[in-house]
C-alpha cells in the first residue's frame, strides 16, 4: 500500500498521485488551483471538539490518536477510509495536512489506519 502525508503548501510532485485533503477546513493562504486537490473527505476529518481539545494541548498524542481513532469507525467515516484504502491499494495516495508537525497529527493517524488493514 503506498500512502504518504505532506504538508499541503508543499509544491505539488508528479508522484504524489491521488491527492487528498485531510484537514477540516481549507488552508490559509492557499490558491485552490495550486493545490490540486483530488478529494476532500470532510467525513475523514477529527471532529471539532477533538481538534480543539488536542490544540489544546489538554492531552497527549497517544490520546488523540485513540480519541480520532474512535471517531474514524463511525459508519461515515469508515466508508470513506475504505475507499481511500482501494485507491492506495491501486496507486499512490498522498494525504495533504496543514498541519506544522505532520507527524505528530491527524494524517500520520490515517496514514497508520490506512497501511495497517
């Protein structure tokens, strides 16, 4: 399976194959056109009361990672984790993340998700 997470102002590559936001809300400061965004699956996204409560700093990433993962078997949602995982079974899937620390975020938490099943 072959899923990658970069920050979405990054400049898009040729081999970044299906891009894919994964953030709630559409970046600051970004052109739509220069994206080049293939989906955005809202769906996909923590909620906002989690996304506050981890940029909060009120807890660890283990337990947002815990806390998402419950929200990502949610019926929504895991329909679209199912197709993201057929689209990275069939070519490069690149999830795109405003995020400053693209490790330590949302993505790197679907990125798992994703290569795991």
């Amino acid at each position: 399976m072959s899923v990658r997470v970069r920050r979405v102002y990054e400049p898009p590559e040729p081999d970044d194959g299906l891009r894919v936001l994964v953030d709630r809300l559409w970046p600051r400061g970004l052109a739509k056109d220069a994206a080049r965004i293939d989906e955005w699956p809202k769906g996909l996204t923590p909620s906002t009361e989690l996304r506050r409560w981890y940029h909060a700093g009120e807890g660890s990433f283990e337990e947002f990672r815990e806390r998402y993962e419950a929200e990502l078997a949610g019926e929504e949602a895991a329909g679209l984790l199912d197709g993201l995982r057929g689209s990275a079974r069939t070519g490069q899937v690149t999830l795109l993340t405003a995020s400053k620390d693209p490790d330590r975020s949302h993505a790197a938490v679907l990125a798992d998700l994703l290569k795991r099943k």
